[in-house]
C-alpha cells in the first residue's frame, strides 16, 4: 500500500525521546515528498456490508459444482434452496444478522477470529504462526550480531512511538477506488498483545483490554533461556550501546546454570498447553514470570548455531535457503533452537549466529501486510546512514543494572510437561515438507503485459498444478483483505472454479486443442477470478457470511440448520490449497505449514521479473509430495506463459532443460 507522511503533531512523547518526522524519513521510513494524512482526521470507514442471502447461497453452490460429485452437488443444492426459501431458517437468520450488524463495529470479527484461530487445538508452529526470512546478514563474530540485534531492538522501539500514537501513515487501496483508506488496526496489535492458550479457545489479549504500565521491556530468549531485558530505564531508553552490553551480559548468563527449556511448553498443542500453564500458575514465582513474558513488547531470540551451511550473503533468496525458512517456522526442533521461542507472543524477531534472521509471528492479531511494513521499515532503519555511524559513548555498565534471568519452580508434571512438549515438536518438525522455488523466466510484469492480474495468473498456476497431480480441482483457500471496513481483517477468494476446471482439462488434454481455444478459456479463467477477487475485498465474500449464520442460529439456541451439516459444507472448509501472496520489495518471503493433513500451503511473494514461492506439505500423508507440487508447478506456468507468448505470436518460447 502507498506509503503516506506522519503528522508530528499526532505523536505524543515517549520517553526521552520522540523521533521526528525528519528523522522517521531519515531512517528509512518514508519518502519526504509524500503527502501528509493525518489519519484521526480522517472519516471513519464504513462498515462492512452484509450480503444478499441470495447471492451467497448462489456463489456457494458456484463455488462446489467444480468440485464436488454431481449427485452430491444435486442433493446439496435441495438443502441450499430449502434454506433459502421465503419465510425459512435462511431468510430468519439473515434479518438476525442484519440487525446485529446495526449494533456492532464489524458482525463477522469475532466469529471469524473464534473459528479461524482462536478455537484451533493444534500447535502454533507450523499450523498456525507464519515464518519470515530476512535478507541474509554478515556476522564476523558475536559483537556484530548483538550490534545488528540492537539496532533492530531501537528500530522497533521507534516504530511502536508512531504505533502508540495511532499516527501511522494510512495505507490506502491501489486498485478498485484507488485512494480509499484502509482500517490500521491490525499495526496497532503487533506489539504488547499476547495470545492466552484455553482449554476450549484462546484468548486474545491486547493493550486496549489491559489495566496494566504500558510495557518498557523485552523478553530475550538465549540457549532456551528466558530474560527480561529492560529497554527503558528510568524514563530513558537505551541507546544502542547500552543495548549491545546488556545483551553481551545475557549471552554469558544463558550458559550459568541453565533451567529446562520452558518454551517447548509453547509449541504444545493448545488445550495441553493451557493445563501445563495452569499447572504453572499454581506457583507465584512461575505467575509472576509469565506475567512478565506475556506484558513484553515482543521477544527477541538469540539461536544458537544450526545444523545447516552458513547463510551466504549477497545471494538471491532460492531453493538452498530451505533451512532458513525451517529455522523461523519451528527452530528445528528438540535438539536445536525449538526451545529457543514463545510462540503465543506475536511478534518474535530471530537472529542466528551465521548471519540468519527473520521472524515468528501469532497470526491471530495480524495479517501479513503489517507485519511486512513494520520488516520493510526496520530494515531501511539498519541500514541507514544514520545508523551506520559509530556507536556513541555509553553510560558506564556498571550503572546499568543487570538483565534479570526468569526463575521456574518446576513440578515433575511440568518437567513431564515438557519432555512430551518437546517430543511432539520434533515429530512435527521431522514431518514438515518444504520447498522454496525461485522462478525466473517472468514476475509479475508478464501477466501485467497480458492485461492479467498477476495474482489472478499465479492462483490459476496453482489451480492446474494441482490439477496435473490429482486429476482434479480442489477447495482452495485465498486470503482477501478487507481493510476498506471497520475491523476488517479477511475474507476467502475461492479459486477453484467451473472456469478453472477448464482451463485445466484443456491444457492436460490428449486431444490437439488450438492454442486460441486455450487462450480464451485462460482469459475467462482470471477474468472469473480476478471479478471474485474484487467482490471479496468489497465485502461479498461467501466464507464469512456463512460462517456468521450458523454462528448466530447457535446464539439463538437454533438447531443447526441442514446447510450447514452437510457433508459439502464440511469439505468445502477443508483447504486442499491454502494460499497467499504476501508483497514485499525485499528478496524474502513468508512461509507457513498446510491446514489439511493431506493439503499443501504455498505462500508466493512475486517481483517485476521473479516470483518466490514456498510450498509445505506433510511427509506423513502418502498422496502428498513438496518437491513434486514444485516440478508440476514450475511446468503450469512455463505452459502458460508459452501460450500466452504463442498466442500473441511472441516466439519466446520456454523450452524446459
């Protein structure tokens, strides 16, 4: 999203000190000549609308034709047309939605946060919480890394002066009312809010809710241990210097008397992770610590080294770079940094010996965009002019007092607690299936000179790759954001389509089908797509409209209605592909684990002459392959761009090998 000028005036002191628009520009933050939009000043966002029950119901029976058998599909449009009859459940249900829509900010919010993350059971690595790998750094020795470590300590605290002012730039929409503001909420979770693990669901705590001091520390966690790092002290923060010492002191403390490895606890699965934590909670030493761990701004952590090649700088992000996005997913398990996270915290920031650095994130708080304006700024803030200059003199350490070490009183259930955590860690770790693919014979500027979505165009390549392997197409998960509303986080463009379905046939066909033939079924293909993108982002989506009446009718003590028993219902929320184009100008990506046993993730950063894709699967489910997925997916878009080029009679023509 355009990047947009701070209004000084907005931003309250912190602290001693309070970076000025001209230094914000100075360290890499914004473009001095971009407007000023000073987003209290701003309209508030309309809400989001709720659909016409006729035209969801309609789109979902479009959405499962393609998919599903045609008996199945026969039987499921009786029960869809029941539900939607005059006077019936559906038509009940909408006009309860409706008037609670009158009543609330945004009437999917929490019962698309309930069911797309905070009910979940299984475990925040790989399932739930994102990865993301930096460009690769040089570290010659152990003070370089810990001065790179506080200045992304300083840039974070920067950032969040602008954060806690809600003085954010305002993104607005690039396409389809190009200039409309987008909802910054999400920015404003990203540090201080914490996810509580539940027996049933999960809490979300963030800053708004919290009677507590606004937070003036970080949790550093070093050799699986757990310090509090306090970055302001007494009302100064520290500067880089005094951040590089007092993470120098936590290194050398890491290795005294080492306690077990709390953080396996977790990576647990979530309801067992809630009776490990209350059977923490029972001390006052354990309350007080996770006290201190959940109220930090974020957390920092220090691997130790890996298994894996040291990362070579200077070379573009590809294939051999696998062991890199592993190390932020999941730490690599029992016998390396697994235990080196807190994976309820939102935000942690990664940095290994060799150079390797990213990050790990709660996803419940935050899409991807945030997460990557804040990566883009800190990055620009490092390699700054103004922050490649000496480091000025420091207070004496001695005046500093020492990083505090958290303290366990650990129950043989808790240390079983966590031998079984670490367990099924490592099992999840040696089960992960990742490929990363560097393509290169086009990005995103040959669909654009096509006329063609880009997106649109890759979600198709991923459409008839998975064609190529099952024969079939499959419910498919992509995220559409819907920021132009109040609240608004996503909805899903389901790219599996009749249109999809195909154009897939025909490039598979055995039969000699003429290359315009193919080439006007590709372009009804991103056409369909491209129009369901658009309907999504302006609030049309299915998934969350559907998802929001069957939730109302269990408020009402309802019976649930038969729409949404149905076995097609149930499969159609059972993502084969789950899929997202994460945007970053920086050679890097996002990686994340599938949400089906038997399904593939692929998260997809495209550039104006490459695109990066990740693509994750489980060992454990025979039908399954990473590294296959990537072959037949390298070959759906060569195919496609040599038919788009022979259709234009353009005789650049990929030959493989």
């Amino acid at each position: 999203m355009p990047r947009r000028g701070i209004n000084p005036t907005a931003i309250l002191m912190h602290r001693n000190h309070m970076p000025t628009r001209r230094e914000y520009i100075t360290n890499g933050g914004l473009d001095d000549d971009d407007d000023i939009a000073n987003p209290i000043h701003l309209k508030p966002l309309p809400k989001l609308p709720v659909p016409p029950l006729e035209q969801s119901l309609e789109k979902y029976l479009q959405c499962l034709q393609p998919i599903i058998p045609t008996e199945q599909y026969e039987r499921t449009k009786v029960i869809v047309e029941e539900f939607g009859q005059a006077g019936g459940t559906g038509e009940m249900l909408q006009k309860k939605l409706l008037e609670y829509a009158e009543v609330t900010v945004n009437w999917s919010y929490d019962w698309w946060m309930n069911d797309m993350y905070l009910k979940i059971r299984l475990p925040l690595p790989i399932n739930v919480n994102p990865g993301m790998v930096f460009p690769k750094q040089h570290f010659s020795d152990e003070g370089q890394r810990l001065r790179f470590a506080a200045k992304l300590i300083s840039g974070i605290l920067d950032y969040k002066v602008i954060i806690d002012a809600k003085a954010l730039p305002v993104d607005r929409a690039r396409h389809n009312k190009p200039g409309q503001p987008m909802c910054m909420e999400q920015y404003y979770r990203l540090f201080s809010s914490y996810r509580v693990p539940g027996l049933v669901k999960d809490e979300l705590v963030s800053p708004t809710c919290s009677v507590m001091p606004e937070p003036e520390h970080i949790i550093v966690l070093c050799n699986n241990q757990v310090f509090v790092l306090d970055v302001i002290i007494n009302f100064k923060r520290l500067s880089d210097q005094d951040l590089v010492s007092q993470l120098k002191r936590i290194v050398d403390l890491s290795v005294e008397d080492p306690d077990p490895s709390i953080g396996f606890l977790t990576a647990m699965a979530r309801t067992d992770w809630s009776r490990a934590r209350m059977k923490l909670m029972e001390n006052s030493t354990n309350r007080d610590s996770l006290d201190m761990i959940e109220r930090c701004i974020f957390v920092l952590c220090l691997d130790a080294p890996m298994d894996h090649p040291p990362a070579e700088v200077g070379k573009p992000m590809d294939a051999d770079d696998e062991p890199l996005a592993l190390q932020m997913l999941h730490g690599g398990g029992m016998n390396m940094n697994g235990g080196n996270r807190w994976f309820d915290k939102t935000m942690q920031f990664i940095i290994g010996t060799d150079g390797t650095c990213g990050l790990n994130y709660e996803h419940s708080p935050s899409e991807g965009v945030a997460v990557v304006q804040l990566v883009e700024h800190l990055l620009k803030y490092i390699d700054s002019e103004t922050h490649k200059r000496k480091l000025t003199r420091a207070q004496s350490i001695c005046e500093l007092p020492f990083p505090r070490k958290l303290r366990w009183k650990l129950t043989s259930h808790t240390l079983e607690d966590i031998e079984r955590a670490k367990v099924s860690l490592e099992q999840s770790v040696r089960n992960l299936d990742l490929k990363l693919i560097r393509f290169t014979i086009f990005g995103k500027n040959f669909p654009k000179s096509q006329n063609m979505s880009p997106d649109a165009f890759i979600q198709i390549a991923l459409q008839l790759t998975y064609y190529r392997m099952y024969g079939r197409i499959t419910h498919t998960y992509e995220s559409a954001s819907t920021r132009r509303f109040q609240l608004g986080r996503v909805d899903n463009i389901r790219s599996a389509s009749c249109e999809a379905l195909k154009f897939a046939k025909a490039m598979t066909s055995q039969d000699s089908i003429p290359t315009d033939r193919k080439m006007q079924l590709l372009r009804q293909t991103i056409e369909f797509q491209t129009d369901n993108c658009i309907q999504t982002i302006l609030g049309h989506g299915v998934d969350c409209h559907l998802l929001s009446l069957r939730e109302i009718a269990a408020e009402l003590g309802e019976p649930t209605p038969d729409l949404f028993t149905d076995r097609s219902f149930t499969d159609s929320n059972l993502f084969h592909l789950s899929t997202s184009q994460v945007l970053t100008k920086l050679d890097t990506f996002m990686c994340y684990g599938p949400v089906v046993t038997d399904g593939y993730g692929a998260a997809y950063n495209p550039h104006e002459d490459y695109i990066l894709f990740a693509i994750t699967s489980f060992k454990d489910d025979k039908d399954t392959c990473s590294s296959l997925f990537r072959t037949h997916l390298n070959k759906s878009l060569m195919d496609m761009f040599n038919l788009c080029n022979s259709a234009n009679n353009n005789f650049q023509i990929y030959q493989e090998g």
